[in-house]
C-alpha cells in the first residue's frame, strides 16, 4: 500500500477590526486534511486498476505474524483448499497443492508478474521469504489467473509491502540447536512521497533431525538467505514505475549425520553397501557410505522486474511490465546427480477501461520465453537417460470483463487465446513436441453477504505446458 500521510496545517482567522467585538478570541482553530497517495494506490481505490487474479483467500501480514510462518509454505498451509505437501524427508522438497491438483499445477506470482517456472515452484518454496511481505493472495480454479492460463489447480500471489515511512525494522530469533531467523527491512520514503525504496534481508537456518538417532535425519538441514531491493518512483501525477531485484540462496541437506556435502562427494565411489542399517533394519544404526543416504539441492534464484503504469485519462491507463528470472540448481541425490538453469524472459501489456459505473474491460497481450538446460553425469552413463532439457515460448491475448452487478454482485468474464511452443531439445527427441493454440475462457460470480462471508462460483480452463499439456475445466 502506498503511504498515506496526513498533513495538519492550523489556520488562523482574519478577522476584520469592524467585527472584532462580534468574534470571540478564543476561535475554534480550523484543521484542513490533505491526503497524499501514490499514483498505483489512487486508482486501486478508485476502481481502476484491477488485480490480476480472482482471489479466493488472502493471508494478510498480521495473519503471517501470528503464525510465526518464516516462509511462504508456512504462511500457506493452513488456508483452506491448500495442502502442503513434503515430498521428500530427507531433501525437504515440498509441493503446493491448491483445489487438490497435483504441485506442478499451481503457480506462483510476485505482485503479479509470474517469475517462478514449474521447477521454481517446486525446488526451494521454503526459501520464499514472508520478511518484506504485505499479502499473500490464493486463487483457486482453472483460469483464476488472466495471466496465468497454465495453473489449473490455482496462483499463489505474493505482494511486496509498500514503504510507509523511513526506518529500519528486525526481527529476529534463535535456537538452543543452532537454527536462527533474521529479518530485517529498511525503508526509505522521500521528503515528497514520490519516492519509496526498501531493502529486505532474510537469513534462516534449521538443523537436521534425527529423532530415532539411527544415524540418517528424517528432516534435512536447511540454509536460506533472500535479498530484494524495491524502488517505486511517482514520475508525475499520472505516472509511476516500480523496479525490483532479488536474490535467493538455498542449501538442503539430509541425510548421514555428521557430514558435509564437501565430504560426502569426495567419499563417492558409486559402489553400493550390501547392508545400509544393522540387522537391515531402518530402526537400529546406519551403517552404509554416506553417500548412499545423502539428499542434497542447492539453489540460487536471480529476479529483474519492471513495471511502468501510466493514466491517460480517469478512465484508461496501461500497465508495462518486463521481467526476467534465472533459477540455477545443483544436486546430488544418493549417487545421482543433476544439475540446470532455467531461465524465464516475460512481457506484458495490459490495459484498463471503464466503460461505466457497472463495466470495466483489462485487455491485453504477454509473451513468456522460457529456456531450461540440465545436465547428468551419472544420468549419461545410463542407456535409459533422457535430459529434460526444453525451450519453451507463449504468446497470449487476453480480455475480461469485470461486471459489478450491484455493490455485493460482481460478475467476471474472461477469455485468453495462446500459441503455446515446446521444444525438448534432447537428440532423443527431435522436433518440436508441442505447438498448439489454446483458448482459454473463464467465468467468476462471487457475492458478498457480508464483511466475513462471500459465496463464489467459478468455471475456467487451464493448460499446463511444457511438461504436460492438458486441457481441464473445474469449479471451485
């Protein structure tokens, strides 16, 4: 939210020397309010700037304070439709699973721009720091993002906070095990409002656990660190641009007790143990080579946007966003190992307009270019390895018309034409596997009873590409 700053200015009456007699000295003083708001927040309350997804549930900043949740994953899990899966214990690896569809299914956007792939989304989520975080928003159903056709189960938006005021905030937590939390944001807002900067650093640690001490964890040891810097400029009174950069950093580790990944990776042999526990059973001591149990992922995610909103008139504007992500994964999992660089280009163009009190159409047209590379040197010594590696490119256009029926009705209607293109580049593999045009239409009707209760109906169709490509309608 943009700052809103109430400025108080005490006026003294003039008070003419033929009415002195009339007017009592002790005049009431006379408080004018001036309210300053941000470009972006002026038209979100006056209607015309709309969000990007239909909202189903929304975990606020106070919510994710509450729950002492340090990630998204934690932030997330207990809203309703939304199952967080682990699926691994040993890696920690864990899936976001909306409206009961499987992780790759859901997709997750940060103020709306849709910087996370599939692999994002599925490797290092507990690294997505809630430090910095005003909202998160759900979106549940087939077609419940205008920009997000592929995520058929549901988006996850994560809203960065706006800078209110200049200072520096930390908090910050530590455990008898060596686990620790450190969040700190400092913000910076200029003498004339325009100009609101933040600086957001989040640094957790969670140690390994081995309950039943055998010798092998049954939860990894986790390491993140997350950078954001966020500028938003007010060019004028019809402008404003928002850049942000971030940075992740994640390490898991599960596994043998007592080791490093350094340690473990100099001791590979790929020469298997005939016995991994005393007696083969899992209850009593480990007794394999470390490697054999050893999970390990290493993550680093680099993120470049920008975003222009210009306001022709009261009743048009357009939104200019590019963004540009790059997620790089290292692993090592009991002996094989895998690494890739997926990396993701997007454009969009969306326009607003109102056409009346009850009408307002977001038009627009995106483009996502997207390039995964992996590499195995244990999977090309196998006859039966095939890389995933694909390139990946969307052009879509969209329309939507949000019909406020009456203050508790809304009505809206979508439709998004893509030409989606994949092409999984391994020799195994040639030609290009999908090339397709894909309309994506998508009805929401929600009604509000009251401030706590709101009764929603929703039919979209979805796709998910490259990995799949289905085509699914559901209803939430």
């Amino acid at each position: 939210m943009f700052r809103k700053t109430l400025l108080a200015t005490a006026l003294a009456a003039a008070v003419p020397a033929s009415l002195a007699n009339e007017t009592p000295s002790d005049q009431p003083t006379v408080m004018e309010e001036t309210v300053v708001v941000g470009v972006r927040q002026r038209l979100y309350e006056r209607g015309a700037l709309l969000d990007a997804i239909q909202k189903t549930e929304v975990v606020d900043e106070s919510l994710i304070k509450s729950l002492q949740a340090v990630n998204l994953t934690d932030a997330i899990e207990k809203s309703p439709g939304v199952r967080v899966s682990n699926e691994c214990s040993m890696c920690g690896v864990k899936r976001i699973m909306l409206n009961g569809m499987r992780g790759e299914h859901s997709t997750i956007l940060t103020d709306g721009v849709p910087l996370h792939t599939m692999m994002a989304g599925y490797y290092a989520v507990d690294a997505l720091a809630t430090t910095g975080v005003s909202r998160i928003e759900v979106a549940r159903g087939a077609g419940a993002s205008l920009l997000a056709p592929e995520a058929i189960g549901g988006t996850i938006n994560v809203i960065s906070k706006e800078v209110e005021e200049t200072g520096l905030n930390i908090n910050a937590s530590m455990e008898d095990n060596d686990s620790y939390f450190l969040g700190m944001m400092g913000g910076y807002v200029s003498d004339d409002e325009r100009t609101r900067t933040s600086l957001v650093i989040q640094d957790d640690k969670h140690h390994q656990m081995d309950n039943d001490d055998n010798g092998v964890s049954e939860a990894p040891l986790q390491e993140n660190a997350s950078y954001v810097v966020r500028l938003s400029h007010d060019l004028g009174e019809r402008d404003n641009v928002v850049l942000r950069t971030a940075y992740t950093d994640s390490s898991i580790f599960g596994g043998p007790q007592g080791y490093s990944i350094g340690s473990v990776l100099q001791g590979y042999d790929g020469v298997e143990s005939d016995h991994l526990f005393v007696n083969d059973d899992v209850r009593q001591q480990y007794i394999g080579k470390p490697w054999e149990t050893t999970e390990w992922i290493s993550t680093t995610r680099s993120e470049i946007s920008s975003s222009w909103l210009h306001e022709f008139n009261e009743s048009y504007n357009t939104l200019f966003t590019v963004a540009w992500s790059e997620h790089k994964q290292d692993s090592f999992y009991e002996g094989f190992d895998y690494t890739a660089t997926d990396t993701l280009n997007y454009f969009d163009l969306r326009n607003n307009l109102i056409l009346n009190d009850q009408h307002m159409l977001t038009f627009g047209v995106d483009l996502r270019d997207e390039s995964m590379r992996s590499d195995s040197v244990a999977g090309e010594e196998s006859d039966n390895y095939i890389e995933d590696s694909f390139d990946y490119q969307t052009t879509g256009l969209y329309i939507q018309d949000t019909w406020t029926v009456s203050p508790d009705l809304e009505v809206a209607l979508a439709i998004r034409v893509d030409n989606a293109k994949a092409d999984f580049v391994a020799e195994q593999k040639p030609g290009t596997e999908i090339d397709e045009t894909v309309v994506a239409p998508r009805i929401d009707l929600r009604y509000l009873h009251d401030d706590q209760w709101t009764s929603r109906v929703a039919l979209g169709r979805g796709y998910r590409a490259p990995i799949l490509f289905r085509n699914r309608s559901r209803h939430s």
